[in-house]
C-alpha cells in the first residue's frame, strides 16, 4: 500500500525523507529565478517540475526576441564540470 503522502507528490522512487530534502531544493531553485525573472546562467534541469516546457519557453522568448522563426530555433547546452553554480 502507497504511503499517504504519495497521493499528493510529484512522481519519484525516493523515500519521503529524501524525496522532502528535493522538494526543499526545488523550491529554493524556483525562489532565487523568481526574484528578477532572469534566465539563469545554470539550471539544475531535472529540479523543474516540467523541464520540456522550460526548454520550449527559452527557446519562444529567444525566437520573439531576436526575430528568428522558432520552427529554426535549437536547444544548445554545455555541460561543464563545476559543482556549485555560483562558481560559473
């Protein structure tokens, strides 16, 4: 039987504790882009609840922005070896 707080969280395999250490992470992610609303220059991607609309939203701002068709638009990423975002 699913424990009673598995009916109300996101779809995950990790144990309630773990799974709240993530959640906390998660919003801390969401509050520091929420306070200017700037692309950030890193993302922790798989912290978002619905990275694909993320990822589609980048590249809708970016097309409107710089007047290209977003039929054209492509996702580039770099993964680097750098543990902490601040040190980028």
């Amino acid at each position: 039987m699913a424990a009673l707080w598995e009916k109300y969280a996101y779809a995950s395999k990790k144990d309630l504790l773990t799974w709240f250490d993530d959640l906390l992470l998660r919003i801390e992610q969401l509050e520091a882009y929420s306070e200017e609303l700037l692309a950030p220059m890193s993302l922790w991607i798989s912290g978002l609840f619905n990275p694909m609309s993320y990822l589609t939203a980048i590249m809708q701002v970016t097309a409107r922005n710089e007047g290209l068709a977003l039929d054209n638009m492509i996702l580039r990423t770099t993964v680097l070896n750098i543990e902490k975002p601040k040190d980028i």
